[in-house]
C-alpha cells in the first residue's frame, strides 16, 4: 500500500477569493475526486486549526494500492483540474509518498 500525504499552504488572496474561501474550495475539489478515480483506497482532509507560522492549512492523507495507481491518480484529468487550482491559490505544498 501506498500513503500519499501533501500539505498545502494557501496564498492569503488567489484565484478573486480570501484564503478562507480557497480553503474551503480545495476542500470541496479534492472530496470530489473520491468515486470518480478508482484507484483512490482512502482519502483523508484535514484543516488546520494552528496559527503557527510554520503551520501548513491543507493536508491529503491519501491511499493507493500500489505507484503505478498513484501516478494514474495523478495524471488523471479530475485530478489535473484540482492541481491547476493548487498552482495558482498555494504559496506552497510539500508531500511525502511511502510505501506501507
């Protein structure tokens, strides 16, 4: 099995919205995907509620029976649209992807 964990921290404006409301849109994208791409097992997210600077304000926890179905989750369209999103709402993200 293999966890893909990716923290994502938000611009405080992007995309014509405040940061609370991009938020709350990856959050609504990402719940979506769950049913239209197969190869997710699990998918867990989590929203921060820490005011540390070094806090992170998105994270995916999510599972995938082996790489070869990660990488076709993540080249999936569905999943491209969320990521285009990502790239313009996010100052940045980090992951970490291993095998269990």
């Amino acid at each position: 099995m293999i966890k893909h964990v990716v923290l994502f921290k938000f611009k405080d404006q992007a995309e014509g919205a405040d940061k609370v409301e991009n938020i709350r849109r990856l959050k609504c994208q990402l719940e979506s995907l769950v049913g239209k791409i197969p190869e997710i097992k699990s998918f867990e997210i989590g929203l921060n509620f820490d005011k540390s600077p070094a806090a992170y304000d998105v994270v995916l926890c999510s599972e995938f029976e082996s790489e070869e179905a990660l990488r076709r989750y993540q080249k999936h369209p569905e999943h491209m649209n969320v990521f285009d999103f990502v790239k313009t709402a996010c100052e940045s993200r980090v992951l970490v992807d291993y095998v269990t």
